[in-house]
C-alpha cells in the first residue's frame, strides 16, 4: 500500500514561552518533530513531507538533518491545520494511495496504532485516531453515533453539553490523499479562531456521502504537547516506554527509573545498565556489555564484553571494542579504543587511537586542543601509558611502548621504547626533619608573643 505522511510543524506554540519552536523541544534527546518522524518511517511510506511556518528555516534544517528524504514544505502564514495540509497539494497532487496527518506536537503515536487506522479505511473514508480522555481540557470533542464519526468540535467552539464528552482527537487523521487534499480545499475559517481547521474535514465528507470513524488508542499515546508541563509528561511517558521495551528485549535495568533512554537509544540483550546511567543520542550498546551506575553516554559504541564506568562520560565518536574496559571518572571523546584496552581512572582521551590491549594509567590527559586546533594522539598496541602521562598531541607513542608516570611526552615515543620527561629526583637525607624542627621552634616563638 503507497502511503505519504504529512507532519504539521508550522505552529508557533505560543503556550511553550519560548524562543524556540515547539516541534524543536526535546524529548528523549531529541526534537519532538524527529518522533514523529520516526513514527511516520516505521510505515516506510513512499513519501513524509513536514509542513514548517514558524522559524521555518531552523525546523527544515532538523527535518532533513534527519533524513535528506523527508520533503519540507513551508505554510506562511499560518491559518490553521487545514490551512497548513492544504500546501501540501501540488506536491502530493499525483500521489496516490493513503495520507496520514500527524501532529509534530504529539511524541508517543505508535506505530500499530497507523497501522489500525490504514486498516480502518476499509470502513471509513475519514478515519481519526481519537481517545477517551481523563482530562479533556482542550482537545477537540468526538461527536459519534455508533461507530459514525459526525464531527469534530474544537473545545473554542463546542457547546457547554459538547465540552463534557471525554471522547477525543488526538489530531492523526487517515484518509485517501486526493480526498484529503480535495475536502481541505473546502474548510472556511468561520469559526471561534478565524482558523481553517483540519477537524472540520469530518463534517465536509459525510455531506458528501463518505463515512468516517474513529480508532481508538490509549491516552498516553495521544499526548499533544503544548504547555513545558505536557513536555515533561511526555518525556516521563517515553521514558515508561522505552525502558519496558528494554526490559523486554533482555537488557538488565536494575533501577529502570533512574535511567534515561534517547529515543535513539539501541541495547543490545544481556547487556546490564546500573542505576542514574543517563543516554543522549546516537548510543548503541551490543548484548553483554555493562553500563555500570552514572554514566552518560552520547553518540558512542559499545561492543560486546566491553565494560564501563561507575560515573563514566563517553561523549561522540568514542568508540569502544570488545572486552575494553572503562572505569571511574573517565571522560572519552572522539577515539578509538582497540580490543581489550584498560583505562581505569581519571583519565581524558579526546581524538585519539589507542590499540588492542594497551593500558593507561590513572590520570593520563591527551592534550588536544592547542587553544586553536585539535590534534590526534595515536597509540600502538600493548602499550604501557604511565600514570598522569600528559600526551601533547599531535604525538604517536608506538607498539609496545611505555612512558614514565608523570612524562609530558611532547615528541614520539617508538615501538618498544620508553619515554621519560620529567625532572630527575634529588633527595637530601635528614632534611625534612630539620625543615620541621625550624617550623615548630617558628610557630612556639609566635605563640610566646615575641
Ligand atoms: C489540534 C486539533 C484538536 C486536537 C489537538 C490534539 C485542530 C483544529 N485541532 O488542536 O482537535 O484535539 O490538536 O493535540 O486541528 N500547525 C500548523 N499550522 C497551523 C497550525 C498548526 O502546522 O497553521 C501544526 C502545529 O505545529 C502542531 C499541530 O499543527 O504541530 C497542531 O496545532 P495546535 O495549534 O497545537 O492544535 P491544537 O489547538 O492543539
Ligand atoms: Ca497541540
């Protein structure tokens, strides 16, 4: 079946009091407008095209930073949601098949929910998803008889006796493109707003003779974020979601509150996520690594056997093969680390290779960024890097190589050698004990007054 998606992001969101647009806050780590995309791609639809208005250039920019293939198609101004899927029509003037209209407001839509109402169709020529709602507040009301949806009624508008129906819309609507696209030539904008309202579609096609209905979901899909309180909501509900997910893939969450997931997130089974382990985008974990409790991980590799933190921060493009093991307070960006490769403690690795089965010692820092540019630190395998080794990059330090704890290595080190940069000791026996003896007969005579 041909389908085309249509994501509404032109509206301002106002009730948000904030300079970014609405569809640009985030939930699980990222941009309501990407859930909503991600809901649409799992239809694997022949066309997803989002309607931008309000910072159209920032809200395009995103749409197609998440795929080149996603169509944008700017509403300006912006008079409302019929208004906004009507600029959609010489684009999509020759697809055929289905339309599906999502909100890019409303996160947590899942998939076997579009899948229900593409089935529907076969009943209805309008199909709305629509929800029974604990607390209506705003949403428009569904006006049934039976299974016949016979309108939709924004709360601005409804009646005193409409606005106590619970039964609501949730926004998606489902229908044959050209019908879609022909019924939102006809919407007017008589109402309480002075808005053309997509809702109003209901009432048009069944003037013509066309049926529509409802399909039904649970309220914490339908979510429509308006308000930094329903953003919250929103990100608990993914949250709620997304770790039971997790636990039913096989992945060990031993305190599946405390741990945030991105809406990107992949973990692989058997893998074993402690307490407070925080996830932004771009992580994948294979089966059978462990995150031990806070850590945070953003655009990084974990490979299977691979084991990392407590209190570990891998930032983008850290990379980690198998059996690596990364330990407490330990920060990792931009590098590569080869099977089996230890850094236990208090350590900064930035752009930097280190191979197979090389050891860093506590506090070692690549020195990479000159206050200009960043520089590479390369690191060969079996190498033993000593304690608070400071790596001025760019600096390659070879197979088998060690350095002294304590070096700042600014040249390289070759294979198999050692490097040592550091002051030569000198030691005076007996002076500490003279040094402390003039110390106290100091501090006596000061206590005397003298
Ligand atoms: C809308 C529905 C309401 C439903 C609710 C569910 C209409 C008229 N009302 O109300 O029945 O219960 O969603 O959350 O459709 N947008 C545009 N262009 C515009 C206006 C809006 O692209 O000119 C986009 C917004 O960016 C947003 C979506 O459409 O993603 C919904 O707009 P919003 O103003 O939030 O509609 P609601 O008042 O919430
Ligand atoms: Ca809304």
């Amino acid at each position: 079946m041909q389908v085309s998606v249509i994501v509404l992001a032109a509206g301002q969101g106002t009730r948000m009091n904030s300079d970014l647009p609405k569809v640009l806050h985030k939930v699980a780590a990222a941009p309501l407008l990407h859930h909503a995309l991600a809901t649409a791609q799992s239809l694997e639809p022949s066309r997803i095209v989002v309607v931008t208005g309000h910072e159209a250039a920032a809200v395009s920019a995103s749409a197609t930073a998440w795929s080149e293939a996603v169509e944008t198609v700017l509403q300006d101004p912006q008079l409302g949601t019929a208004h906004a899927v009507a600029q959609v029509a010489s684009l999509l003037a020759n697809a055929a098949g289905e339309a599906i209209v999502l909100y890019a407001d409303t996160p947590l839509i899942r998939e076997e929910t579009l899948r229900a109402m593409l089935d529907a169709r076969a009943r209805h020529a309008i199909v709305v998803l629509g929800f029974h709602a604990r607390d209506p507040g705003r949403y428009g009301r569904l006006i049934t008889d039976g299974n016949d949806l016979l309108a939709i009624r924004e709360f601005k508008d409804a009646t005193p006796e409409e606005q106590t129906i619970t039964l609501c819309n949730s926004g998606v609507i489902c229908a044959e493109t050209k019908v879609l696209l022909s019924l939102v030539a006809e919407v007017t904008n008589a109402n309480a707003a002075d808005e053309y309202y997509l809702t109003d579609i209901v009432e048009l096609a069944r003037r013509r003779g066309l049926s529509a209905g409802v399909v039904l979901c649970d309220d914490a899909e339908t979510l429509g974020v308006n308000t930094r309180a329903q953003l919250a909501e929103a990100e608990a509900a993914f949250q709620i979601r997304a770790r039971a997910a997790a636990l039913e893939n096989g992945v060990t969450l031993t305190a599946p509150e405390t741990v945030f997931l991105a809406l990107d997130t992949w973990i692989g089974r058997d893998a074993i996520i402690g307490a407070n382990v925080i996830f932004g985008p771009g992580v994948t974990i294979e089966s059978g690594a462990e995150i031990k409790g806070f850590c945070h991980l953003e655009g990084c590799h974990i490979s299977r056997g691979a084991t990392v933190g407590p209190f570990a921060r891998l930032r983008p493009g850290a990379e980690l093969a198998e059996d690596v093991h990364v330990g407490n307070f330990v920060e990792i960006k931009n590098a590569i680390l080869e099977e089996g490769v230890k850094i236990g403690h208090l350590t900064y690795i930035g752009d930097a290779e280190i191979g197979e089965h090389t050891n860093i010692g506590a506090g070692t820092v690549t020195c990479n960024f000159d206050g200009v540019m960043k520089h590479r630190t390369r690191i060969g395998k079996r190498a033993f890097i000593g304690s608070a080794t400071m790596l001025v990059a760019p600096v390659t330090i070879g197979d088998g190589a060690l350095t002294a704890s304590g070096s700042v290595i600014t040249e390289d080190v070759p294979a198999e050698a050692v490097g040592i940069a550091r002051a030569r000791q000198v030691t005076k026996p007996g002076l500490a004990t003279r040094m402390f003896d003039k110390l106290k007969s100091i501090k006596a005579a000061k206590a005397k007054g003298q």
